[in-house]
C-alpha cells in the first residue's frame, strides 16, 4: 500500500469560493498516520467545507486533494472506503431500529450481515446501550444517537477518521470513554480530524492544532507549541488571541443591557 511513504492526507493550496465568496484561500497541509489534528475555528472559517472537499462532497475546488496519496479528482472513490466520518448533524433514518441502521451502513461497506450485527451489537453494549439495539430511534435521546453515528462511522475500521463535534450530547461518562477511543484509534495509526468548539477537549485529545481563520491556517503545531508562541495558558486563550478577539465582557454586558431594557 501506498500510505506508508505517503501521508495519509495531503492537500496543496486548496481553494474554494462560494458564488463571489472564497472561503478556502489556499489550504496546504499534511497528515500523517497517528496524527489527531484538532481543526478549529471561528463560525464559518472553513472547517466544514474544507472536510466535505476530502469527503467528495463537495466539487468546484482549485488545488490538489491527496488522500492515501491519491489524487480524489481522478474519479476514483474507493478511497472512502477507508474513511469514517461523524458530521455535525446527521438525518438519521429514525424509523430504524440501531440493529437495522448500523447493519445497513456496514453491509454498504461491504461487511457480512452477521459479523456487522455481532460487532455492532458489542460496541452499542460497550455505550451501554445495547438494551435498545433492536427499538425505533425515535425513541432516543440525543446522546443515544450520537453513539449510534459514532459506531457507523467505525464499524469497517477504517483509516481516517473525520469528527465533526463527536461528543455533541454525550455525558461525562461517556465523553471519557470516546476520548480514551480516540486515543487508541490513534495509537493503532488511524488519522483522526478532529473539528469542535470545545476548546478544553481539542487542547486534550490532539497532538496537533491547526486554527483555521477566514479561510487561512492561522497557526500548526502541538499545543505546547502554540502556548509558547502565544505566551498563553489555555487553548481558549490561544483562540481568542489568534483570531483577534477580545470584547466578550462588552458584548455579554450590552447583551444583558437589552435583554434587561424590556
Ligand atoms: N453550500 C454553500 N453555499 C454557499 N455558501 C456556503 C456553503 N457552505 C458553506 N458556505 C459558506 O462558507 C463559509 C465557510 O463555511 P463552513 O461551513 O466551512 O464553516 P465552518 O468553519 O465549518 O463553520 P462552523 O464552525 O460554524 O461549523 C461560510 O461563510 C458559509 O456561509
């Protein structure tokens, strides 16, 4: 296979423009295999779009695309075999039970019914919600789906992995066991792309911290690096600093100031 000398991911100058908006000015980056990237970002900074471009799904870039060394504009999309994607939010099919849903995605994949049943059934019970693999989603909560999206997207043990706000819903409880999962998933050489808000998780799980701001990587490097560099203390901080903002106070006070006006 090709990604032991290639990094897993590679993309070269890749730009993006909605209509006359650019969103992507020109996004160069590599990853390689045990890497969990923590993409952040202010609102509307790229994140989303710049992973939707890797995921094939979305055309109209300029640049270069590389995942597992090949180039995804070539057509061929056997490449997304090998990725798992959580996104931010996901329709999923309600009226299935998790048993049906989860084997439906793994047979997609290619998986035999009974051995994606098995494995689907055991991941559900290590979430602790195996008593529901056979009801309607409808019926769960927030938290219960999100495991069940997390499990589909692990279920053929692919390579790369993108996470777009994993731990939405999840408890505390849970939040643990996902962050140790990621942690594993890396050490056995998967490459994790690890998008979210909540800085505290980001600052934790990633060995390295690409901040994305109007379309432009503002800063890459290990959260050591970029605390030195910034001269501080946490990656909230680091945030608020590298993308200029520091009026919240203001803000939050004018914010109560109208809402008290009434
Ligand atoms: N399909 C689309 N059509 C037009 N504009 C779009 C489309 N998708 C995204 N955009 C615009 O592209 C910019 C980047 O959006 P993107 O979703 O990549 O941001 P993000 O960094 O993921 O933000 P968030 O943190 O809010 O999820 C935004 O200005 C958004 O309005």
């Amino acid at each position: 296979m090709k990604f032991n000398k290639e990094p897993m991911i590679k993309l070269k100058d890749l730009k993006m423009s909605y209509g006359d908006k650019q969103v992507l000015k020109g996004i160069n980056l590599e990853v390689a295999k045990g890497e969990v990237i923590g993409y952040i970002g202010p609102n509307g900074a790229g994140k989303s779009t710049t992973v939707k471009i890797m995921l094939g799904l979305v055309a109209g870039y300029t640049g270069e695309v590389k995942i597992f060394g090949q180039d995804i504009s070539n057509g061929d999309v056997e490449y997304k075999r090998k990725i798992g994607y959580v996104p931010e939010t996901a329709e999923l099919y309600d009226s299935l039970t998790a048993a049906e849903y989860l084997t439906f995605i793994g047979e997609l994949y290619g998986l035999e019914y009974n051995i994606v049943d098995k494995k689907a059934r055991k991941l559900m019970s290590m979430f602790g919600i195996e008593d529901v693999y056979n009801s309607r989603m409808t019926s769960y909560s927030k938290g219960m789906r999100q495991k069940v999206l997390l499990i589909s997207s692990l279920l053929h043990n692919p390579d790369i992995l993108f996470f777009d706000e994993p731990l939405s819903g999840l408890d505390a409880n849970s939040v643990m066991i996902v962050k140790e999962i990621l942690k594993e998933l890396a050490i056995q050489g998967k490459a994790i792309f690890y998008s979210s808000h909540i800085m505290e998780v980001v600052e934790k799980i990633s060995n390295r911290i690409i901040l994305i701001k109007e379309g432009q990587i503002v800063a890459d490097g290990s959260f050591e690096e970029l605390k030195h560099k910034c001269r501080e203390g946490s990656l909230e901080e680091i945030f608020n600093q590298l993308t200029g903002f520091n009026e919240y106070k203001e803000i939050a006070e004018n914010f109560v100031s109208v809402v008290e006006g009434v």
